[in-house]
C-alpha cells in the first residue's frame, strides 16, 4: 500500500455531492411539483376559501394583538391621575 492510497487529495473529496445532500434537492423537487398540481387541480378550491380569510384574521388578531382577556398585568394604578 502506498501513501498515495491512504489520503484522497482534495479534489476527489470534493468531486461529488453528498447523498444527504443530492436526497435534499430531490425531496425540494418533488415537493415543488407536488405543490404546483395540488393548486392547479383544486384552484377552484383554494380561491374560495379565501373569502373567509378576513373573518377568520378577526379573532386571531384580536388574541394575539389584545394578549386575550383578563392577562392586563401592570399598567395604570386605581388612584393614579393620569389613569383618568
């Protein structure tokens, strides 16, 4: 066995991508195209539900932009005047 044997030089390790990797941009792929028919095929679908969007933003706004009901920690004092 020679010393050349035992290391690989820097552009053999680099030659290829990894399987992980190469597995990634498949799974990207086919999840790309997956997400294209599944819109073309139920558009009619999709676009009508998107009239409900605003009702639905209504009560999600009001819990998280209000912290819901009855969490009002600190704040103004009882007998402070500029509570008034």
């Amino acid at each position: 066995m020679s010393a050349e044997s035992h290391f690989e030089s820097p552009d053999q390790t680099r030659q290829g991508m990894s399987m992980k990797a190469r597995a990634g941009i498949v799974l990207l792929g086919f999840l790309a195209i997956a997400g294209a028919l599944l819109f073309t095929e139920h558009r009619a679908h999709v676009l009508g539900l998107l009239i409900w969007l605003p009702l639905l933003a209504c009560p999600l706004m009001h819990f998280f932009m209000h912290g819901g009901h009855g969490h009002h920690h600190g704040g103004g004092r009882p007998n402070d005047p500029r509570s008034v």
